[in-house]
C-alpha cells in the first residue's frame, strides 16, 4: 500500500462528496492507476463515475473524440491531446470533473523534444477552462508512473482548491 496515493486519494473522496461532483480519469502513460487508486477507497462509486484507458491512437480518437489533427500536429503526449481527453471524458460520461494523463514512461518511445519521463495533465470541470501542464519525472517506468499518478491527484485537489 503506498500511503502517499492513499493520503491524496482520500482527500480527492472527501472533497467531492462534500461538493456531491463525480471524478472521471482518463489515462495513457498510467495504465489505469489512477483509476485503481481512487476506486480503492470503499463507497467511491459515490463519487468516480468511470476510467478510460485509451492507450493508442486510435482509442483515444474512438472513446474521448481526440482529433486525428491533434494527434498528427502535436502526438499523444501533448497539452493539446490531453486537453481533448479530459474533454472528451467529460464528454462521455455522467462526471462534473475529468483528469486526463499521457506520457512517456520509457524505456523507450522518447525523442529529442519528449524524453522519458515527459507526462502531460489536464483537468476540465463543466462549464470552465480547461487547466494543462507537463511534468518531467526521473526514474524508472515504474517511478514515472508513480510520479504521475501523484502530480494528477494532487491536481484534482489544485482545482478543487484543496490543501
């Protein structure tokens, strides 16, 4: 048990049952561990609503709208794709908040403008701007999606205002 998930989770479960919202994730590079972390907690179907795992290209066109142009002009791990993909998990399901995550684990896939370690976020509620950033993590493909799975939980706190 990583106590430091568990922590940022529980706090993510009280703060969106005490505003009655409901949290979707859509996750790349973490294969779904965000998901596993916040659906952990007893009662979270109170407030998690679904996780998309869009892996490729092509799920992430199918399941959260993202646009082939986007995914061309600026590749999967991009604030322009993850923007879409929070949108999009908004899009597709019953949440008021959605947290979007793709990266580059490694080892391999890095180039010389994405290293490894490079991770994108995204975080839309309904009805405001869309917030992104990009992380670069040290580590290995584990660490990095530890690192993710932490920087995207705490981010869900940052737009809940949450300390």
């Amino acid at each position: 048990m990583d106590q430091e998930l568990v922590e940022l989770a529980n706090k993510i479960a009280e703060a969106l049952s005490e505003r009655q919202l409901m949290l979707t994730t859509a996750e790349s590079c973490t294969g779904g561990w965000m998901a596993k972390v916040l659906t952990d907690i007893p009662g979270s179907s109170h407030w998690f609503e679904r996780g998309f795992v869009t892996y490729t290209n092509q799920s992430k066109q199918e399941m959260l709208e993202v646009s082939a142009t986007s995914l061309d002009e600026y590749g999967a791990v991009s604030v322009q794709t993850v923007a879409e993909m929070a949108q999009g998990a908004l899009k597709h399901s019953h949440a008021q908040l959605s947290v979007a995550i793709s990266g580059i684990a490694g080892p391999g896939g890095a180039t010389a403008d994405k290293p490894v370690g490079m991770v994108c976020f995204a975080w839309a509620m309904a009805g405001q701007e869309v917030l992104s950033r990009v992380e670069y993590f040290e580590g290995d493909r584990e660490q990095i999606r530890r690192k993710a799975v932490l920087a995207a939980l705490q981010g869900v706190l940052d737009v809940l205002k949450i300390n």
